[in-house]
C-alpha cells in the first residue's frame, strides 16, 4: 500500500496514536470532571469558550516562533505543554484559581500544538495520498481510544484523579519522541497571500468549531448525567464506541482518493444528521445515550478523512501551510467559542441539553456545504488531467 511507504508519515501516526492515548483517555474526562469537581455546567461551557478565546488571541505568535526554529521544535514543544494540563485538572475544585490557571495552560498548550501539528502533517504528507493518511491516523486513534478511557475512568475510580491524569502528562512525554526521527520544516519569514489562502480553511474551521460544541462537548456532558456521573460507565461507553469506529475510517479514505470526495461528504452529513438527532433524543436514557455514543466513532470515522483532506490538501497548496492553519484554526476558535456561549446561556436558562445539541446541526450543515464545494472542484480538476502514457 502505497500510502504507508511514507516514513515520516507513519511516525507523524504513531506520535498521533501515543497522543491520542491520553486524549481519549484524560483528555475525554476533561469536561465531565469539571462538572464532577463541582464547576456548574454552564461555567464549563464557558470556561471552554475562554480557552478558545485565548487560543484566538495567541495564535499568530506561533508563526513569530516558528520563523526561527522551524515547525518540529514547536511540535514537540507543544506536545509537552499539552500534557501539563491534565495534573492541573487533578487540582480543580470548584470555580476559582484552579480553574483560572486550567484555561491558561490549555490555552497555551493547544495553541501551540494544534497550529504546528496541522502544518507539520500538511506540509510531509501527500495530496494524493491524503484520504488513506488522515484514515489510517484516525483508525489508529480509535483502536487506542479503547484502552485510554477504560484505563483512566478505572484509576479515577480507585488510584484517584492525580494519578490518573499524572499518568496521561507522561504519556504525552512519550507522544513527543516519534518526531525526533522526522524532518523539520521551515517557515518563511515573508510570504505573500497565504492569509488570503486561508479563507476556505477559515470558513471550514469556523462551521467545524459550530457542530463540535454542541455534538462533543454539550454531548459528554449530557451522557456523563445519563449514567449517572458514574467515570467507570462513562469509560466504558467511550470504549466501546471506539471498537465501533476502528477500521471505518480506512474504507472512507481510499473512497476519497479514489475520486469520490463528494460521495464521502454525503455519506458523513448522513451520518452526522442520525447521530445528532439521537444523542438529543438520548439524553436521561443511559441504554440509548450508549447506543449514541457508539455511533458517533463511526461519524468520526466517515466525517475526519472527508474534512482532513479537504483542509490539508488546501493548506499544502498554499502559499504557508502554518499561516494557513494560523488562519484556519482561529475560525475554529471563532466559531467554537461562540457555540459555547450560546450554549452556556441557554442550559443557565433551563434549556435541556439536547437542544443545544440539536444547535450543532448548523455547523454540521455549514460544514457539508464548503466540503462538498472542495471536493466538487477538486474531482473536475482531476478530470481535467490527462492520464499519463502507458509505457
């Protein structure tokens, strides 16, 4: 298989599956521990608009970094600072100066993370290849995601919450060693346009950062309560759910590099409306919140390739792939930010929380929109390419 001959492709995957051990594992918490320790839900939707908001503000200083050291510094360095949030989620109790410092730090970490990260695999990656790489990253992160919340809703319950999320912060220690072995990328001091070029990556980000509010974070919440704020169940649903999604995301990405981008797209909005639809209609019932919950690792499965090929291949062909996901990634935060707000004001005003994940079929709607356009123009031009002679 021609798209596994990548080397540092297939260490960019390993990195995001070591990774993704801690995301699925502590990083699934993040939410639903707040609420446990205490912090109203509606404040954690606004402590999650805070750290957006901050990552809005400090993300152009990655390219200020980046000009001098290249992206792979900042990668790893990223990686690091993404992990020292979890020991301070350990230490939250309520509102106050935990919390503060929780928005600080993920806010930092992320920015610092996701910005380079995206660029970096944009930049090594390849556009014909690009479907079978993002499908083969997100097949290997859900073949992790069932051990990380298994492992850690059974420490929180019986080693306690320093120990189960000290132990996510080494993980991501480990995460960082795979980009040793791979190439740095410079970063342009001057270049001209690349924010111009970002604009479809903007707009994509923006309707992204919509439906995830609703349908990822309001939704942990919503099932944390169905089963009965127990971290073992909750576990144990996010597990199953990544057995559900393990290899579906292989079959979508050799669909899209295959030529059928615009039928992926379809195929992922389907999803992405049942799935919706029956996580509102969940919330209070734990047998059908699981079911849920199950079908959404396939949505990630069918929706991720779709969305990662679009934005990758569009950053590549710009002018900055790290300006482009500077851009990118702040109408996430634009969009992500927003939804959240909404969402806080309308569960303080006694909204129920499938309401509110109903509010993220906007995003999702928005999202098809610009994704089918992508992939519409990019299959013309494909057409548009003489195959090359035959020897």
């Amino acid at each position: 298989m021609a798209y596994f001959r990548n080397t540092t492709v297939n260490l960019l995957n390993l990195h995001y599956g070591i990774h993704s051990l801690a995301l699925t594992g502590s990083g699934s918490f993040f939410v639903v521990f707040l609420l446990k320790s205490g912090v109203p839900a509606p404040a954690v939707l606004a402590a999650f608009a805070a750290i957006l908001a901050g990552r809005f503000v400090i993300r152009p200083s990655v390219v200020v970094l980046a000009r001098r050291t290249g992206l792979k510094p900042l990668v790893i360095a990223g990686t690091l600072a993404s992990g020292v949030q979890y020991p301070l989620l350990a230490e939250v109790q309520g509102i106050g100066a935990a919390l503060l410092a929780l928005c600080v730090v993920s806010a930092v970490g992320d920015t610092l993370y996701w910005t380079t990260y995206h660029a970096y695999f944009a930049a090594l990656g390849d556009a014909e290849h690009r479907g079978h790489q993002v499908g083969a990253r997100e097949a290997v992160a859900a073949v992790v995601g069932i051990v990380g919340p298994l492992a850690t809703g059974w420490a929180l319950t019986t080693l306690g919450p320093r120990i189960a999320f000290d132990a996510s912060a080494i993980v991501m220690v480990l995460a960082a060693l795979p980009i040793l072995w791979t190439p740095n990328v410079a970063v342009r001091s001057d270049v001209s346009g690349a924010f111009r070029a970002a604009i479809p990556g903007v707009l994509l980000f923006a309707a992204d950062g919509l439906f995830a509010i609703g349908y990822v974070v309001v939704w942990q919440i919503a099932l944390f309560l169905s089963l009965g704020e127990s971290f073992a169940a909750f576990g144990g649903a996010m597990a199953l759910a990544a057995l559900a999604g393990a290899v579906s995301g292989l079959f979508l990405g050799r669909l899209i590099d295959t030529g059928h981008g615009t039928r992926a797209a379809w195929v992922a909005l389907a999803a992405l409306v049942i799935t919706t639809i029956l996580r509102a209609v969940s919330y209070g019932n734990a047998p059908l919140a699981v079911i849920a919950n199950a079908c959404g690792a396939l949505v990630v499965c069918l929706y991720v390739p779709a969305f990662g090929t679009a934005v990758y291949n569009q950053a590549k062909r710009s002018p900055c792939t790290l300006r482009f996901h500077v851009a990118a990634e702040g109408g996430w935060d634009a969009g992500g930010a927003t939804a959240a707000l909404i969402c806080a004001g309308l569960l303080a005003g006694g909204i129920p929380p499938g309401a509110c994940i109903l509010l993220s079929l906007v995003g999702a709607l928005a999202a098809f929109v610009l994704l089918r356009g992508y992939f519409v123009q990019a299959e013309a031009t494909a057409a548009r390419v003489p195959a090359p002679a035959e020897p």
